[in-house]
C-alpha cells in the first residue's frame, strides 16, 4: 500500500473497517465493509485502486498479509476443552509415567505406515526431553539391550510383521506400548499396554478426514507438556 496518498476520512474509516475485521480474525466482504459504513461497493473499488490494487480483493488480502494475527490456523484455545475426557486423562498419565520409568533406558519407536511422521515426530519430542530415544530398523537392536520401552504405532496393528518384531521385542524382556486404532487388533493383544487412538478409514471415493496421526501427536504434546509440570519443573515438590 502506498503511503503518500492523501486520503479522505470516509476512506479511513473504510480502511480501518477492514483492520478492525482483520484484527478479530473475521472476514469480511466488500458488501459487509459497504453496509457497516454506509458507503457503495463503488466506492470501495475506487478506494482499493486509488491505493493501486486491481479490486477490493486485493487489497483485502494485502492488508490481510501484512498483519501479523492475521487469521492464523489455531486450535489451541479450545484444544483442551476439545480433548478432555476420562479416557484420555487415564492415557496421558499412563504415558507421562511410563517415560518417567524408562526416563534412563532405551526407548525404541516403530510405525508402519501413514503414522510414520507421527514416529518421526515423537522420536524428535523424546530426544529433545532428553530421552535416549531411537528408531528401530533390525531385529537386533532389541538383543544390544538389557531391556527398554518400545513404542509401536499402527492403525490397523495387523500386519504380520509389526507382530514379529514385537514378539522379538517381548522376548528381549523390552515392554511393548501399543498405539492402535483398536486394542482388539492382533498388535493391541499381544502388547503390554495398548492405547487406543481414534482414526477414520475410508476410500479416496468417500473420503473422510482421518486424525489417527494427529491424534497421536496431540497425545504426545499433552503427556509431555503434564510430564514437564510433574518431573522437571522447578516449583515442584
């Protein structure tokens, strides 16, 4: 936006019309910015090429662009809300303890699938904690230690060899977290412990938004964020 145009004040109170919209993360259309200031759609074009934009469209979303809490993506306001529930809470302390008991011993992450980012994901959490946290690729890696935690994230928990390298980790005295879609799957039966995280699948057809990975990430942020406040916060007894 040029800022040597003289404008008039019925052409301020149009431009501040849209930033107080834009500043409360509304949208807001030229028939709305017309009827809040009592001026023709007209006369908002003529504004918007005045200041050298081809319509009001443009003009709205420079605006919209150079403003920082511009209609920013963020469900953490409500995400809390959104996601207590007994269930969830029995989880998230389930986790936020089983990482205080394998705080000092390996913990192996494996994934097949779409939830290989949410493997990535959690590996890079851990490290970050502190953790001694890796990836499991070979068999071997169980038989190199005593004993640790292994995470395993699937959706479906059925593949033959998800279960045989869990079976492998079982044998290798190492406890098996199952992240599943079902604890009645082959992979949530054989675990140790098996958390049930909710997913959708469906065809490309009939597509419906599946948050199996994202729930796991949010699980994740929770129990990490309950852990810091319990076992490495300073205020704490």
């Amino acid at each position: 936006m040029q800022s040597n145009i003289n404008l008039s004040e019925l052409e301020k109170i149009i431009l501040n019309k849209i930033h107080e919209h834009i500043s409360k993360n509304e949208r807001v259309g030229i028939n709305g910015v017309a009827q809040e200031c009592f001026v023709s759609k007209a006369a908002i074009i003529k504004l918007s090429k005045k200041l050298g934009y081809s319509g009001y469209s443009e003009m709205y979303y420079t605006i919209l662009a150079s403003t920082n809490n511009a209609l920013k993506l963020d469900f953490s306001n409500n995400i809390v809300s959104t996601y207590e529930s007994e269930t969830l809470t029995i989880h998230v302390n389930m986790l936020v303890e089983l990482l205080r008991e394998y705080s000092e011993k390996r913990i192996y992450l494996d994934s097949l699938g779409f939830c290989d980012s949410a493997k990535e994901y959690y590996l890079q959490k851990l490290l970050s904690f502190g953790f001694d946290a890796a990836s499991s690729y070979h068999y071997e890696a169980f038989s190199k230690n005593k004993s640790g935690l292994y995470f395993f994230l699937s959706y479906s928990g059925a593949r033959s060899e998800v279960l045989e390298k869990v079976n492998v980790a079982i044998e290798n005295n190492f406890k098996v977290v199952a992240f599943t879609s079902t604890k009645d799957s082959p992979l949530g039966k054989i675990a140790h412990m098996t958390i049930e995280v909710a997913g959708t699948k469906s065809d490309k057809e009939h597509y419906l938004p599946n948050f199996f990975t994202s729930n796991l990430i949010i699980l994740l942020e929770l129990a990490l964020s309950k852990y810091s406040n319990k076992y490495l916060s300073p205020q704490r007894n």
